[in-house]
C-alpha cells in the first residue's frame, strides 16, 4: 500500500486473557533468553498447557542447559508470538516474560511429547520447557475509527 494511502492506526492493550488467547491461536513465537550474558533470539513452536507456554528442545540447546543449571528458580525468558500484515501494519503482538523450567517428570514429559511436535526435523526434541507467564503484554494494531478485527 502506497504511503500516501495509509490510514491511520491505533493501538489497543490487551488483557491479559485475551493475550494468551492470541498467543495461544499460533503455532510459531521466538523466545528470547541469555546466552554468554547476551541476548539469544530462536524460532520456536509452542503450544499453551494450563496458561503455561511449552516449547521442545534438545539436549544440546542452550536453553535446556540453562534451564537445567537454575533449576530451583528458573531462567528468566521472553516469549513473543505475533500476526502482523505486511502490507497494511495491522494485527496483533503478545510479549510474555517469565520463568522457564526444564520438564523432569517423566510423565509429564511424556505427555508434553504428545501435545506438541517439533516443527523442525533436526537433532531428537527429547526435552521440553515450560514457561510460566509473569508478565502479559499484548497489542492489537487496527484502523483507526475502524471496527477491530483481530487476526488469528
């Protein structure tokens, strides 16, 4: 769309319900975590259990080796997920931040497996991670003056 023909557009905060929603509604997010004292971007797929965001990993990942080494209080993480048009801006943006803990129970894990597969075929997703949301930040980009219609 020519610049010139851009209409105006507003940005609505979402709860916190209708955020995970959203999030929830997609397949595919990034999480974002410290690697090195740095911070480390990946694609990831994700399904929400219980209000916590799973993702699967492997052994080697540098997330399952940081999760492992803070086990008692978890390592602090990003998790975005988002449905934006390319042509028009419009669309929606979630941000969560909270703390990751590696999934130990065998059980569990196994469940876990079944829930989600990975979306990528490399190295055996034999791990899985469970993000527990702190914080819950959501944006719904729409037309100004429009009715909001949200994708996703």
């Amino acid at each position: 769309m020519p610049a010139r023909e851009m209409r105006a557009h507003r940005r609505i905060d979402l709860d916190h319900a209708e955020a995970l929603r959203l999030l929830g509604s997609v397949s595919l997010g990034r999480i974002v975590f410290t690697r090195q004292a740095l911070p480390t971007v990946r694609p990831v797929n994700h399904v929400l259990d219980d209000g916590d965001i799973v993702i699967r990993t492997h052994e080697g990942a540098a997330l399952t080796s940081h999760a492992r080494e803070t086990e008692s209080t978890g390592v602090v993480v990003a998790y975005e997920a988002d449905v934006i048009d390319p042509d028009t801006h419009l669309g929606w943006s979630v941000v969560v931040t909270g703390y990751a803990h590696l999934v130990t129970d065998p059980v569990e894990l196994e469940r876990v497996r079944g829930l989600l597969e990975p979306w990528v075929p490399m190295e055996p997703m034999d791990q899985a991670v469970r993000i527990r949301p702190e914080l819950v930040i959501g944006v719904l980009l729409t037309e100004t003056g429009g009715g909001a219609k949200t994708t996703g």
